[in-house]
C-alpha cells in the first residue's frame, strides 16, 4: 500500500489544564476526499489549524507524505494548499493578476501551471475580470486555484460552500471530486453541510468533544448501519406498536406525524409487519430508504448539537 498523503498520530492540544482535542489518530489517502465531520465546538477547526502548522500541537504528530509537521515543518507544508474560511483576494485585480502575485511568492511556478489550475476550476472565461466583479461560487474556484498553484498532495478545505446557493455548490463539489480523480490530490473537506459531505466525500471522520467518534466509508460501509434500512410505518393504535417493537424485535421506535420511524434489516420487515398485525395493530402504511447520512451521524453523536 502507498504512503498516505497525511497521517495524524495521536494529535493532542491542550489549553491550560483543559484538553480540547484528545488523542486523533487517522490517515487520508491520495487520491480520496475526506469528510471531517461533528458539532460545533466539536474540535474540527482547531484540528485543521494544528494540520497546517497554524496552532502549536501539544502531543503527537501530523505527517503529510511522510514529512512531520514538527520537525520538518517545510518540507511538510510545501505538500499542502488550503482555504480556511473564505478566500482572500485582492478585489480590484483581476482573476489572472491574482494567481500571477501569489505565484511569485513560491518559487517554480510556471505560466502554464497557472494555466492549468484555472482550465481545472473552470475559470477560462472570468479570469480576466477583476475579482470584484465575481460571484461567491467564482471567488471560491479562485481560492481553490491559488491553494493549488504549487501543485500540493494534500487540500484542506474549511467549509467550501458556505454562503453558495445550490449551483454553485454543485460546482464546488465537482470540482473537488475532479481534484481527486484527475490531479491524484487528498481533498480534506469541513463542513455542517451533510447532504453535501455525502455526495462529496469517499470517507468520512466524525468529531465530538475533541474525540474520534467513527471513521467509515460513506459509499461501502462495513459496519451494522451499512445493512440497514430507514422504516417508517404508519399504525394504530400507535403505543402500542412502540410497545411491540421494542418487546419483540428490541427495536426503539420514534414517533412523528402519526408515524412509526426505525431502523431494521430489510429481511426483518414481514416478520415486523406479521407481529403487529398478529396483536391487532392496523397497518396502513410502510415506507423504507437508505440510511442517510445525517442518520448515522446523529447516531453517533446524538440530537441537538449541530446548527
């Protein structure tokens, strides 16, 4: 298997006696976008800071191609573009005049490296307008050709379609999966945008209390979810359901609207169904989907901790 692109190990910070983030340890591959997912407060942007060399890690270590952040902060850093929060771009200068200043600032850049990150975002047309004149989505392709002028391994993207309207969140996200594929880069991507992780993201991390909570393939999952299904039934008299459900079939239900809402295996439904129906329970109606996103994550982190 190939070195991967980075590998947190045992990544600690810690503010006067208060330990924010506890002990990460996980390794992001080329060529794949990572989702680093979790509540706010949760510990993502200060992980992101202590990735990029931008907070002091108190214990452990960040290694971009095998390179530590610690003792080989150049070498390591020469690897990584990034954009937390928004770009910052010079607004009365045009697309091209800002890419040509931040190449001059990192020796080696060629004018048709320039040309080649702007063909990539699908700047073309734009890019001899001033940057004033762009919109969110345009400014925001910008970012990404600046961070990748210098043809790093590693992306890291802090909220990448905050404040873009569905468009151009649909150019954003492929954009990012044509990173991945095409320049062979390690996206890392933090966002509340769940939805959007899902369409975006091979894998994702989630983060609670500075903690690693899960790390799982969002597509292939191995793990119990991945063979679940989201049930939701309509019944009556609907406590008495919950009462089978959960004596019966261990199951915990949720109510909503006059709706029985669970998970179960797909191969459970008729025995599901047969047992209610056998305790005189009326079922009108059954519906089933694909565990969402949002579900597992809510799951795993519990209700009222994310915007």
């Amino acid at each position: 298997m190939s070195e991967p692109a980075m590998e947190l190990i045992d990544v600690k910070k810690t503010i006067g006696r208060k330990e924010i983030i506890k002990g990460l340890s996980f390794t992001i591959n080329k060529g794949e976008v990572f989702g680093f997912i979790g509540p706010n407060g949760a510990g993502k942007t200060t992980t992101i800071r202590m990735m990029v060399g931008l907070i002091k890690i108190s214990q452990g270590d960040v290694k971009i191609l095998g390179n530590s952040i610690k003792s080989n902060f150049k070498e390591a850093i020469r690897e990584v573009g990034a954009i937390v929060e928004n770009p910052e771009m010079y607004p009365f200068m045009t697309g091209m005049q800002n890419l040509e200043h931040y190449a001059r600032m990192i020796p080696g850049i060629t004018r048709e490296r320039i040309q080649e990150v702007i063909q990539l975002v699908g700047l073309e047309k734009p890019i001899k307008e001033k940057v004033g004149r762009y919109s969110l989505g345009m400014r925001q392709r910008l970012g990404i050709a600046q961070a990748l002028l210098h043809s790093p391994s590693v992306l890291i993207l802090d909220e990448p379609t905050n404040g873009l309207d569905p468009a151009g969140i649909k150019e954003i996200r492929q954009y990012i999966r044509r990173l991945a594929s095409e320049e062979n880069v390690a996206v890392i991507i933090s966002s509340h945008l769940l939805s959007e992780i899902e369409l975006m993201c091979d894998r994702i991390g989630i983060i609670k209390n500075g903690e690693l909570v899960a790390i799982q393939s969002v597509h292939e999952s191995t793990d119990a979810t991945s063979k679940q299904i989201k049930i939701q039934m309509e019944v009556n008299p609907i406590a008495k359901a919950i009462e089978l459900l959960q004596s019966q079939h261990d199951i915990i239900a949720e109510t909503t609207d006059h709706l029985l809402t669970f998970q179960s295996e797909k191969e459970s439904i008729p025995a599901i169904i047969k047992s209610l129906v056998n305790q005189d329970v009326a079922v009108y109606q059954v519906t089933a989907s694909k565990v969402s996103l949002e579900d597992k994550f809510f799951d795993l982190i519990g209700e009222n901790t994310i915007e």
